[in-house]
C-alpha cells in the first residue's frame, strides 16, 4: 500500500483521469473529493463490498426460462368462453 501526507487542497493523481483532493480535516475524519470520468464507478468499500456480494448471489441462481415463463403466464390467465 503507497501512503502519502497530504493537506487541505492538495491533491493526488491516479492515472491521467481520477484526482483525489483533500476537501477537510476535523479529529480523525479526512474528507475527500474525487475527480473521475463518468465511467469510472465509485464507492465507498463497504457499498462495493455489498455490490459484489449481490453479484455473487445473482450469478448463483439459476436462469429463467422465457418459454417456460412465458407457458405458464398463458395458463394461469382465465379463459373466455
């Protein structure tokens, strides 16, 4: 892990695009600001944590059938007549 000391207003880069500003100190609390393009997803770890737990989750279930689905929502409805 790279540490760095920075102050209020100083920044960091990570790569060409995503710049990491020091925004406040207060005690033990730094808060920070983050420059990145749009594509670029950001999370605080905890959120990302949770996102690819879900994931996880996601990919173990097993697929729908449309067709089946699709059969069953035909007989289930009432019919006329």
């Amino acid at each position: 892990m790279l540490v760095l000391t920075r102050k209020v207003d100083q920044s960091i880069m990570i790569g060409d695009n995503i710049r990491i500003v020091v925004v406040d100190v207060r005690g033990d609390q730094v808060k920070i600001g983050i420059d990145a393009p749009r594509d670029v997803m950001v999370h605080r770890h905890e959120v990302y944590e949770d996102i690819q737990a879900e994931n996880q989750r996601a990919a173990l279930k097993r697929q729908i059938d449309l067709g089946v689905l699709e059969r069953t929502i035909r007989e289930s409805k009432p019919r006329k007549g």
